[in-house]
C-alpha cells in the first residue's frame, strides 16, 4: 500500500504530466496525448480516494486532523487540476475544429509529442535510457513510460525499457517516426549511426 | 500586442510552472514558491482577458465563432489549473501546520527549490547560462527567469541574465546556498572550480 508521502510526490509528478500532455494534446491535435491524460485522470481520482482515507484513518486528535486537513486540500487541488487537463484533453477527443493558430503554433514548435508501444522485437527492449542514447541518435526524450498501470515520470539514464512499455515522447517530426520504427522494431540502432553503447552520460 | 499564438503558447508554459511551484511551495515549505505563484495567478488573469477579448473580436462568422469557443475553452481551463495552484500556494502564505510527511518528502528528496535575485555586484550578470555552466558549478538548474514583468520558462544555454533577474532553479540544498551567494556577488566563479568558460556543451 502506497504511503501518503508516495502519493502526494505522485501527484505532484502526475499533475505536471497531465498539464503538459493536455496542452500538447490541444496544441499538436494529438489523440495519443488526449488518451494519455484520460488514463491520469482516472488514476489521480484512485489516488485522491487512497489520500483520503488514509487521512482520516490517521487522525487520531484535534492537531492532527488540523494537520491533515491540508492533505485534503491538496487532493482537492490535484482533483481540480485533472478536471482542468481532462477538459482541455476532451476538445481534442471530442474532434474540436482547430482555430488556424493552433496550426502556426504547430509549424513554428519544432517540438511534437508521440506515443509508442515498445514490440518484443524491438531493440530497445532490455536496454536503459543511458545506453541507448535515444536522444542522440533520434532527437527524442522520453518523458515518462506507463508500464500496465503504473508510471514512470521523468525516467533517467538508469530507466530499463520492458517489452510493451509505453513511451511518451517529445522531439522533433522526423524523431518521432524514427522512435516509431525502433520500438516496432523495424530498424536496429545500428543503423542510427552509433555502433556501440558506451556507458557515458548521455 | 500579443498574439492569440503567443498568449496560448505562454499559458501553456505558465501552467506547468504554476503546478511545479505550487506543489513544491508545499512539500518544500517555500514561502518563495509560493509568492511566484501568486504573481503568475495575477499575469494569467490578464492573458486570459486578452484571449478572451482578442477572441471576440476575431470571430466575423458562425464558422469563425465555433473555433474561436476552443480558445475560450482553453482559457476557462488555465483560469482553473492557476486558481487550483493559488490554493496550493496559499496553504504555505497562510502558515500552514506541515504534517510530518512533508518533513519526510523534503529529507528524502535530493531537490529543492530557491529563488534568487541577481545583484548588480554578482559575475553571473550580462553572461549566458551555457558560458556559466551553472549546472555544473552550482549544481542547480534555472527554470525560469522573471524579468521585470516578464518571463523566460525554460531558458537555455543563450539565455543572458541580466541585472535584478530573478532566477527560479532546483538543485540540492548545498547548491542553493551557492546560487545564492553567487547572485549576491559574494562568491566569485573562480572560487567554483572551473577556471574558464568555454562555449561547449552545458
């Protein structure tokens, strides 16, 4: 059972996740993006339930009910937060008619998000962060993984990447497709100019 | 005038500051934090009444109008996401009573957030990050510069800082020190183990 401190640094990191990823969602006109901040969304409400409980199991006097009380609120605002994300996520989901500047903000970022499902053929598979040098040889860095129904915010160097782990990726366009065909296993990273996997800093 | 690109690219940027501030205001205990999320609330406010404005009078038919209601939308959301981080922040500008596990979070993270203002005295003005190499000497990372009313998130190696900048970084507790005294103009970069700054990569 996770502690009240694990999931208040949970919300925190999920609550940046969410904010991003909507955004981006609204941006970029991403549905992966949009789907992502659904699956947050449902898995801060479990969260805020569990914060909850837990804060009313623990209140044993006056002080700390006092001091618990503040939990709550901060739940609440975790809540309001997601509701916020998963509106902005909804317009996307929903097949908004994109304004014509979303399409400039688009063409002039030479940033994009993409989502990709790691194959078992993959070779990224078994492999961490650090050695792959993703981002040399794409261009793209992971910014968190969902591996089932857990997640991995802001995965470093150390990161393994399992077979079926869903990396959610920001880079340029062509980083994107590139990252697209290395988690479908259709290009090895030898053919991204690298040869060998030094453990250096990447 | 701003553009409409601009104001939502800026939110966008905005947000996810507010709820990294936020949040850290309060597992960090920082009043700082806190007051930064504060300022901001004020500047999202106004960016949302010139969306708002600019909306209205760009929309000249229905079709117009349909995709013009997106950028209200979005605007409602940031209102929220800034208002939800306003109440995180103002548990801490109240004095709130910490609950143990804020003590916990705070021990066992290996970051915490400072804000410094940079005195005319200090070396690191009218110097790039990426000739300072702040992250290297200091340990600490800027997140975002305020200037005057404005703000830079996410600076980068060509970011000049100048004079009376306010400088938002996360680093270890050592390293705030640091920053710290580096901005007051007490402590030289010599005195910082690199000797030159050569223009690579930070």
């Amino acid at each position: 059972m996770a502690t009240i401190k694990d999931i208040l640094v949970e919300m925190k990191d999920m609550s940046e996740l969410m904010v991003d990823l909507s955004y981006s969602a609204v941006l970029f006109n991403s549905k992966d993006a949009a789907e992502e901040v659904i699956t947050l969304e449902n898995k801060i409400n479990s969260l805020n339930y569990e914060i909850k409980k837990q804060s009313l199991l623990a209140a044993r006097s006056v002080e700390d009910a006092e001091r618990l009380t503040v939990l709550l609120e901060i739940a609440e605002a975790a809540e309001s937060i997601a509701n916020s994300a998963k509106d902005i996520a909804d317009l996307v989901l929903k097949g908004f008619k994109p304004h014509p500047v979303f399409k400039m903000v688009m063409e002039e970022s030479e940033e994009t998000m993409v989502r990709v499902v790691v194959k078992k053929e993959s070779q990224l598979v078994q492999k961490s962060l650090g050695e792959l040098f993703l981002a040399t040889r794409t261009g793209m860095r992971v910014i968190s993984i969902r591996r089932d129904e857990s997640w991995i915010y802001g995965p470093d160097r150390n990161t393994i990447i399992f077979e079926d782990d869903i990396l959610i990726s920001k880079g340029t366009v062509t980083g994107s497709g590139i990252l697209q065909e290395l988690a479908d296993g259709e290009i090895s990273l030898d053919e991204l100019g690298l040869d060998d996997f030094p453990h250096d800093s990447n």
